[in-house]
C-alpha cells in the first residue's frame, strides 16, 4: 500500500513539473479591456451629462474595444503589445487589419486618454512646467485657449483636437480625424478634446461651441502637467 502511494505521489508530481516546463514560456497573451471610468458617470455635471457620459463609455468606447480585439484574433501574436506599441508602429501592422487597428485602437487609446484628461472640480488655469511652456509657446493661456477652442469647432465632421507636444517639449495644437492620434506621428499628447457627435449631441444638440466652452471646466490640469513631463 505504502509503495502505491509512494508512486502515485511520484506520478502525480511529474505531471505537475512536466505541466510547468511545457508551458511556462508560453506567451500569456490578453485581449484588450475597457477601462473603466476613473470617477462616477454624473462627476461632470453640469457640463457633461451623466447619459452622455453613459452611452459614450459604455456603447461607443466598448465597441471600439470589442472591434479592436476581433481585428487582433487574426493575428494573435499582436496581443502581446500595448495600444502604444501598436499605434506608434502602424507601418509594422498586417495590412489586412490595419486600418482596423488604427480606427478601434485609436478609439480605444483616445477615449482612455480623453477620460483621465478630466475630471470632477477642475477646469481653471494650467499649473507648473505645463503653464510656462504654454506661455512660452502661445504667448498666453488666453491665446491657447482661443486657438485649441478653434481647433475643436473647425474639424469638419468627426474628430478631436489635441495639445501635443514634440520630442523637444515644444507645444502645438492639432486635429485628427475620426480617431486617429497623435502617437502614430511622433507627437505626445497633453490634452484633447473629443468632437464626435456622440461625446456631446445629446445635451448640447448641435451646439458644438456651447460643449466646448463648457468642457474648459473639467479640464484635468494637473493630469495636463503630468502628460507633459511624461517620458
């Protein structure tokens, strides 16, 4: 009986180590997940609405989570990299979901991006390194402010508006269509503002000007800051 026991351990036990040696260097691959808000879904009211912010994050970001993970599956090994890795080499990207990738990853990396970029009680003025190069770059908070809010109301149809900033810490505004970004061109950004329909019809109707003025109020400056000392 002992000796039964003694081999069944010994079996047992080689299974275990063989399982561990079989399959410890096997990728562990992920697919993508949607983040979820970093505060409560009517934190930005009056200014953004609690069934805006609902639908936005729920229906339309989740869709492009959804559609950038169905793009992936037919290349799986793509997994293993970051939204980063991802949109800042599109060139490497298979060319049957590329443009997928660029459409649902960047709809994906926009809206993360867009929802960390405010925040309940903020708005006000820009702070630290942040508001000097703004100074520096625009001549005033003032002037950027009127340029960005330009930015956002000219993009014809679907887009965002960006401060990004290059590799030598200058500032620029840009816009991008649908939902390109910034990263895919060597830019850094540092604030953005959404201008598809959906971040904002519901409330503000066609009132695109109204949203935008508005949204300076939530505006996450320490965030900002962050952004732009990142590496």
């Amino acid at each position: 009986m002992r000796k039964f026991k003694f081999l069944f351990s010994l079996i047992t036990l080689s299974i275990i180590l063989f399982s561990s040696i079989s399959y410890a260097d096997e990728p562990k691959n992920k697919e993508f997940t949607l983040m979820p808000l970093p505060y409560d879904y009517d934190a930005l009211e009056p200014y953004i609405d609690k069934e805006t912010m609902t639908l936005h994050h729920d229906k339309h970001h989740k869709a492009y989570v959804d559609n950038l993970n169905k793009a992936l599956s037919k290349h799986p090994e793509l997994f293993s990299k970051t939204l980063d890795e991802l949109l800042s080499n599109l060139d490497s990207l298979p060319s049957d979901i590329r443009q997928s990738v660029i459409n649902n990853g960047g709809g994906d990396y926009n809206h993360n991006f867009f929802w960390n970029i405010m925040a309940p009680n903020k708005g006000g003025n820009p702070n630290g390194e942040l508001s000097k190069a703004i100074e520096r770059d625009f001549g005033s908070f003032e002037n950027f402010k009127k340029e960005f809010t330009n930015s956002a109301l000219s993009r014809f149809g679907s887009g965002w508006a960006w401060l990004v900033s290059d590799d030598k810490g200058k500032l620029s505004i840009i816009s991008t269509a649908n939902q390109d970004t910034p990263i895919s061109i060597g830019l850094k950004p540092v604030i953005a503002i959404d201008v598809w329909e959906h971040a904002y019809y519901l409330k503000y109707k066609n009132e695109r000007n109204k949203y935008v003025d508005n949204w300076w109020n939530v505006v996450n400056w320490d965030q900002a800051n962050k952004n732009y000392l990142s590496k």
